[in-house]
C-alpha cells in the first residue's frame, strides 16, 4: 500500500502546485507540506486532508487510506442531485414561496390541505 506521505506529494503533483502554494491554501507553513510528505514525517490532521483533498480534487477517502480511486470519474457525483425536489413550473414556485413565509404551525396546515385536495 502506498504511504500517506506518498499520497500527499502524488495529490500536490496531479495538481501542479508547489508546497508552497498548497500550504498557502491550507493556511499552513511550508514545512507542514514538508514533513507530511516525508516518510518518517508527521501525519496531517483530517482537517488538514480533507483540505488537501479539496485543494487538489482528489477523493478524500483514497488520501486518507489508500483505497478507492484518487480522482472521482467524471459525473460520479452528479446523481446526488435530486431533481424532484425543484419547482417544475411558477404556480410551484408561488407555492413553495408563500409556504417558506408562513410559520412552522401554519406550514403543517398548509401541507396537510394540498394533501386532502390531491388525495
């Protein structure tokens, strides 16, 4: 298996940044950079991962252990998307914006009326 430090140097590297530049965007010193990527060097915290992750668009799970692919297949995440939970036309929409006004109490009431009338 491929060490974390070794992970960290291939994410910085698939992404063109120096560790200068990576630590910028962290918000850490150089030298973090440089010992989380030395093999007998400190571990970075999973705070600092996951900003690795996000910094060089790896997968975060494949930087923290190893397993998975390091980069997402284009789309794999775009199914996460529901798009039945948008308004589909503006009688929805007006729907939607006056039930956001009205309070927590009266929202319930609202729902269950649209419920008896569809029933």
């Amino acid at each position: 298996m491929v060490s974390m430090s070794t992970r960290v140097r291939r994410a910085r590297n698939l992404s063109s940044l120096s560790q200068a530049e990576l630590a910028r965007r962290i918000g850490v010193e150089r030298s973090a950079v440089t010992q989380w990527e030395r093999p007998n060097g400190t571990t970075p915290s999973v705070s600092h991962l996951a900003q690795i992750a996000v910094e060089t668009s790896v997968c975060f799970e494949w930087l923290a252990t190893g397993r998975g692919p390091s980069r997402a297949d284009p789309g794999a995440y775009d199914a996460a998307l529901v798009l039945d939970d948008y308004v589909r036309d503006a009688v929805e929409s007006r729907a939607l914006a006056a039930l956001r006004r009205l309070s927590a109490r009266r929202r319930v009431m609202a729902v269950q009326i649209i419920e008896l009338l569809s029933g």
